[in-house]
C-alpha cells in the first residue's frame, strides 16, 4: 500500500504537536503525500492504532511527536507486522528533543522532513529489546534508541511527570538536579555476553543511537546498524563530580571519565544486589518498570525513512 498511516500524538512536547499538526498537514498535503491520520488519546494508544492499521493492510508509517510516539509505532510493527520488511517507518518531530532524529539525520523543519518522506529512501536498523518487571509480571519492549536504567530512569520519570514543560535539554537538565540529591548508586551485577560483573553503579544507558535525555550524547560509540548493543556504564562517583562533568555527557567525551566503563555486546542482564531496592527502566523516554533486566537485539531489523 502507498498510503501512509500518520500517528499524531497531540501531548507530545507540551500539547504542541496539537497546535502544529495543521500545519504539518497542510505541508503532506502540499507534498502531494497520500496519507490518513490517526490521533492518539492517551499513553499506549499509538500501539493501538498502529495495530489497526496493519490490519487494514497498512505498511508505510509516519510517528508525529516526540521519540515516545516513533517507541509505540515501532512496537507494534515489531509485534503485529506480518512481514516487518515490508514496513517503512517515518518521522515527524515536534518537540525540543529529539535524540534519535539526530542519529538519523532527521531535520526538525518540516517542509524538509516531509521530502524525506516523499523521496522515500529507507536505512535498516537494529532493533533493541529488553525483559523487565512490573510487580511480579514479565513486560517486554521493543526501542529503536536509548534504554536508560537507574539515575536516567529516574530523572526520566520526573521529566514526564513536569507534563506542563516542553521535552528537551531545559526539562531532563532541571529533572537532573531536582533527583540528584536524593539518589545512591546501587550495587548491581551486570551480564555482558557470557560474563558476570559487579558494579556499584549510578546509571546506564544501552544504546542502538548515540543521543537521549535532550540532547546528551550519552552512547557516542552506538552504530544505529552495527548489530550490537552499546553501553555506558556510569560508575559510583560524587555528585559534585556529576555536576562538574555534566558537559561530558552532551559533548560525548563521558565514555573517556575514569568511573565510566563502555561497551558492545549482544545481550545484557542487570539485577540490583541490595535486598528490597529496585533499579528502574526508561526507553526512548519512556518510564517502565523495574529489574532485573535482559536486553537483546535484533540486527538489521526496521526500515527507516532517513535523508
């Protein structure tokens, strides 16, 4: 099917997409894209829709809003999709974000973005997976950019909470000082490949794109198709250092701190080692659940519409 299904997300970046979206339709339309629109109500919804839409025969995707609403769309081409080859996946960003528009190259103006769209070349990435818990019950989810675990998970969390403020550098920056005073690194044992480690670890990030949190390029050594998952791993270290090296994490030298250990690896697992204290989850900016955690990936997997 040449139509595409666009899956318009009005919340994202503070109910800007809702004031927006009549301007970038008249941009599709302008473009001579052959499109319906699909409105999101809630979280989850864009699964929802994107599910319908496959069962309506609909193969070609573009995500309106912020990393959150691209999270949804993917996941459920990844679970309902007969043939996910078949499927192409666009993007329209709204927001200040935008972390894994800038692994792709994706522009933010959109008259440009809605070329992309219209020349239709596609790039085909990994897809990231991981097994976490809510309460007792084994969750899974699909990212096509960043999975965040312990301090960025929590500053994630209290970034979407700040419903009133844009997504971007500003929120996740001023969510990182609100949560830094209370939080402790958490001894955990971390699984690369085969291999059993012990950290007492402050945060992580497991990336298929370099950039998360508004622009912190947190994965710097992540290939978006290289088969492998890429990791940073932020030791225990104080928070005045945090604070006094938080350049590092945008200009991506954090993977050159002493405290931090990078790597590449196919799967990963982490579990908290302190008895009644859970590590927490974010994927592409999204808060989840808790451990323990497998990760995995799946090479070469979703056609992305890039420039």
């Amino acid at each position: 099917m040449d139509r595409w299904c666009a899956i318009v997300n009005p919340k994202a970046a503070a109910w800007k997409s809702k004031k927006e979206w009549p301007k970038i339709s008249r941009v599709l339309d302008s473009k001579g894209i052959d499109y319906v629109a699909l409105i999101t109500q809630h979280k989850g919804h864009g699964i929802e829709l994107t599910k319908q839409a496959i069962k309506k025969g609909f193969d070609s995707f573009i995500a309106v809003g912020g990393d959150g609403t691209l999270n949804e769309v993917a996941n459920a081409v990844m679970d309902y999709a007969s043939d996910v080859a078949k499927v192409r996946l666009a993007m329209i960003s709204v927001g200040t974000g935008n972390d894994w528009e800038k692994t792709i190259g994706i522009p933010n103006d959109y008259t440009r973005a809605c070329d992309l769209i219209k020349e239709g070349k596609v790039l085909t990435q990994d897809v990231g997976i991981v097994k976490y818990y809510e309460g007792t019950e084994v969750k899974k989810r699909y990212f096509v950019n960043v999975a965040g675990v312990g301090f960025d998970a929590v500053v994630t969390k209290k970034a979407n909470d700040m419903s009133d403020r844009p997504r971007g550098t500003f929120s996740y920056l001023f969510s990182l000082f609100l949560c830094l005073m209370k939080y402790k690194s958490t001894p955990v044992e971390i699984g690369i490949e085969n291999n059993k480690e012990k950290h007492l670890m402050f945060s992580m990030a497991v990336g298929i794109g370099k950039y998360n949190g508004g622009g912190m390029m947190q994965v710097p050594h992540a290939v978006i198709d290289d088969g492998l998952l890429s990791v940073t791993l932020i030791n225990h270290t104080s928070k005045f250092d945090i604070l006094r090296h938080i350049k590092m994490l945008y200009n991506g030298t954090v993977t050159q701190h002493p405290r931090v250990d990078t790597y590449n690896t196919h799967s990963l697992t982490l579990k908290s080692l302190e008895e009644n204290r859970h590590i927490y989850l974010e994927v592409d900016g999204e808060f989840l659940g808790h451990d323990p955690f497998e990760f995995g990936i799946i090479p070469n997997k979703l056609n992305i519409v890039v420039k």
